[in-house]
C-alpha cells in the first residue's frame, strides 16, 4: 500500500480507500485480513440504534481490478511499437484479431497514464532535473506519434469497434498530456529553470494544436464545449481500464445457517404454543370458553417468542459468528474464478477494542479534548480475502503483479444531523468589531488494519467534515492534508 494512494476525496460526499493485494507467485493462494475502525462521535448520533448494516452496504461501494503494468515510458514505447507491427502485417485480416489488439492498446494506455502520474508525483516530491523533463516530453512526443500512425489501419477494417478504438486511444492519450503537463507545471518548485516550464507548455499548445485539427475537444469559453471535454474524459478513463476491472458476484453469506436458526425459532415457538394447546384441552376440554381464550393467548405468544428467539440468534450467534456478505471475484467474462472475499460490520464495544488499535486511534490527539474522551462509537468494518494465484496469472499475457481494492464512502448519513457548517466569531480591530467566520467541524477517526502472512500494518486517517460535507482527510503520521484533487 502506497500511503500517497491510501485515501483521497472522491468528492464532497464521498472518499475512497485504495489498497493492494499483492500475488505470492511461489503460492498457490494469498489471503488478507483487512480491517476498518470508525471512531464516530456521539454527537453525530451513528449507532447501533440509528445505522443499520443494510445503510452502512448502502453507503459503501468496493471495486476490484488488476494492478496497473509499472513500465518505464521507453518500455511503454517499444509495446505500441510493437502491436503497430503485428497490426502492420495483419491489416488484411485486422478484425480477426480485435481481441488482441483490444488487450494490447487498453493495457498500453493504462500505463501510459499511470507513468505520467508517477512522474508528476515525483515532481510533486522535488524532483528537478532539466534532463529529465527533456526526455520526458521527448518521450510523449513518440508515444503521441505511435498512437497517430494507428489510425492509417482504419479502413481496413470493416468493424466499428477498431475505428472507435483508435480514435479514442489518440483523443485519450492527447487530453492525458493536458492533464498531467499542467499538473506537473503546477508542482514545479520554483528552483525550477523557466526553460522547464516552456517545453512542457510547448507540449501542452502542440497537442491542442493537433486537437483542433482532428475536430477533438480542446478546452475553450464555451461551458457546453468544457462539459463534453469532462464528460468524454471520464467515458475514456472508464473505457480504457475496463480491461483491468474484475466481475464481482455478492450473496448473503451462510444464508443456509440463518434459515436454520430461524427454523429453530419457529420449531421452539410452535412447542410452546402446542403444549398450550395440550394442557388446556386436557384440563377445560374441547369446545370451552377457557380453551378458546387458551389457542388465542398462545398463538399471541407463539409469534412473539418466535421473533424473541430470531433476534437472539441474530444477536448471541449468528450475527456474532457469520459475515454479511460473500463476494466471488471472476474475470470481467465471469468464467473464471480468481478469488472470494467476505465482509461484516458491527459496532463493537470500547472493550473489545485491541490495544493496537486504540494505540493508533489515539496518535497525536489534541489532549483530553479528543471526542475519544467525550464519547465515541466504534463501528468496524472486516474483510477476509483469498485469491487463486495461478488462475489469475495463467488468464493473462502480462505479468500481474496483484489487484487493487478501490473502496469509496458515502458519508452524507454522517452529516444529516450536524450543525451549521460556519459560525461567527468577533474580533477588534483598531477599535472597531469585525466579523469572522469559522469552519464548525466534526472529526471521524479511521484506523486501517492491513494483515497478510508477511505484513501489518496500521494507518491512522482524519476525516474533517462539516455539514457540507468532506472538509479535508488528514493522516497524522505523515504530517500529510488532503484536499479534494490532490491526488487524483
């Protein structure tokens, strides 16, 4: 897990936890524990009593997909250099082969994309080297003129979906400059030379450039022509990683053992009512007033004790023992199974609590001021993961190196009951009264528990929220804030 990847706001209501399970190829299998910890103030009003299960899943959202290929630029160059090739030689019969060229471009891009991020992280870390943002731009300027020499094998094809395959990849991989470029310009400490500024920027006009030439959307004043830009973006990253999410099938999980607990409960109501029905036919005989009110008193209490022993079980055993959910993990054509995970949650109690994880909650709190002190719900979120190594690396060509858990929150149900997101404060000024206005904010602690056979590892993360919303995520053993954008 890259704690610079850990967390990040989705947007004002939602944030998203991204970790990664990574494949033991020397193993057949490879399981992870991974546990969440909220720390809710009371005043919130999240309980047991007011937070259902069922709301918590309808808040939470997880997505599996492939860890994106890690190849240098040159590397990514010499993959497209090569599927160019192979298109080359088959371009009389290039519909045959869709499948292919299918997987080899999407995976091509997807790196593409993820190299430009890592390069703007690096930036974003100090990095400063003249040369290297040279051989950067020098780099995208081939990538670029690869991508552009697909769509000459167009109209050999008699299929749509090449056509819309190598337009989109050459759009794609264009507004990917104007993304990353301006990013990185943004980062650039100003120890940087103003010459490092100009070639990017020189990227970045080249690429509109070429843009509007093809009749691509290109930033502009026209917010009808911006929101097509945004929106065919979004359609582009959603169409171009397709190719790494995996297909999830949930079910409730020990459904089998549920309905035998609640057999239990209707076989012990339906004694209890039956012996009722014995002893007051013995005593007052059949057709009598006593054993009429007898047969209606019982079945009175037969539903209710049913219902009684339903919610113990749920409550002492099943609800204890069993998970929520079980969720099987195929690949997108859902013919192969590559692993399962299970998933619960449950408020727990303070004692419950192990000393690790309080530990962790309470690193650089602000004193006795924490809500931690004041009153806290703990709800805790568990999951237990296993993935079949050697069915997911025999599926594919490349190489994997594991899969990514994107997981998002929901926490407008956190928010309803909150107060006013600012209040007036007054201060002197040369005499005179002004106004100020401040945040009212809430804090929610998370700790994030990561286990694996070779592995633990805890996180602490703060989410700052007011009633508008994700004011910002802090992780105090990093010293780190983030707001929203940040790292995208």
């Amino acid at each position: 897990m890259d704690v610079n990847e850990l967390v990040r706001i989705h947007d004002k209501n939602q944030f998203e936890i991204k970790l990664g399970y990574l494949i033991d190829h020397t193993k057949k299998k490879t399981e992870y524990d991974i546990n969440i910890y909220f720390f809710i103030p009371k005043s919130i009003g999240i309980n047991k009593y007011t937070y259902s299960n069922n709301q918590f899943f309808e808040d939470f959202y997880s997505y599996v997909r492939l860890i994106t290929p890690k190849n240098s630029l040159t590397e990514i160059i010499d993959r497209l250099e090569n599927l160019s090739e192979f298109i080359k030689k088959n371009k009389l019969k290039i519909d045959k082969h869709f499948e292919h060229i299918n997987y080899e471009l999407k995976i091509i891009i997807c790196s593409y994309r993820v190299y430009l991020r890592k390069f703007s992280n690096a930036v974003k870390n100090g990095m400063c080297s003249y040369h290297e943002y040279v051989e950067l731009v020098n780099e995208i300027k081939q990538f670029r003129k690869d991508i552009n020499r697909l769509l000459d094998y167009i109209h050999y094809s008699s299929s749509k979906k090449i056509e819309d395959l190598f337009l989109f990849a050459d759009e794609y991989s264009s507004l990917l400059v104007d993304v990353y470029i301006f990013r990185i310009i943004r980062l650039l400490s100003s120890e940087c030379s103003e010459d490092i500024k100009n070639i990017l920027l020189g990227l970045v006009e080249s690429e509109v450039e070429y843009r509007k030439q093809r009749g691509y959307s290109v930033v502009s004043k026209n917010e009808e022509k911006n929101e097509e830009l945004v929106y065919k973006y979004s359609v582009y990253k959603k169409f171009f990683y397709s190719i790494l999410f995996l297909y999830q099938k949930r079910r409730e999980d020990y459904t089998e053992v549920r309905h035998f607990a609640y057999a239990i409960a209707a076989g012990i109501a339906m004694i209890f009512a039956t012996a009722v029905a014995f002893f007051s036919q013995k005593k007052y005989g059949s057709y009598t007033l006593p054993f009429f009110v007898a047969l209606v008193v019982s079945y009175m209490f037969k539903d209710r004790m049913k219902d009684f022993f339903r919610q113990l079980f749920d409550d002492r055993f099943v609800f204890r023992k069993v998970y929520d959910y079980r969720n099987k993990i195929y690949d997108l054509e859902k013919n192969r199974l590559f692993g399962y995970y299970k998933e619960r949650v449950r408020f727990i109690d303070d004692k419950n609590l192990p000393e690790l994880i309080l530990n962790k909650r309470l690193y650089k709190t602000d004193g006795r001021m924490s809500t931690w002190f004041l009153g806290e719900n703990i709800l805790k979120y568990e999951r237990k993961i296993k993935l079949f190594n050697k069915r997911i690396t025999d599926f594919f060509a490349d190489k994997i190196e594991g899969l990514n858990d994107i997981i998002r929150f929901n926490i407008s149900s956190f928010t309803k009951k909150l107060d006013d997101p600012y209040e007036t404060l007054y201060k002197t000024v040369n005499g005179k009264i002004e106004k100020v206005s401040a945040s009212k904010v809430y804090h929610v602690n998370l700790v994030i528990e990561f286990k694996s056979d070779n592995d633990h590892r805890l996180h602490k993360v703060r989410l700052v929220l007011t009633k508008e919303g994700i004011k910002r995520i802090e992780l105090p053993e990093f010293d780190k804030f983030i707001k929203k954008g940040e790292n995208n």
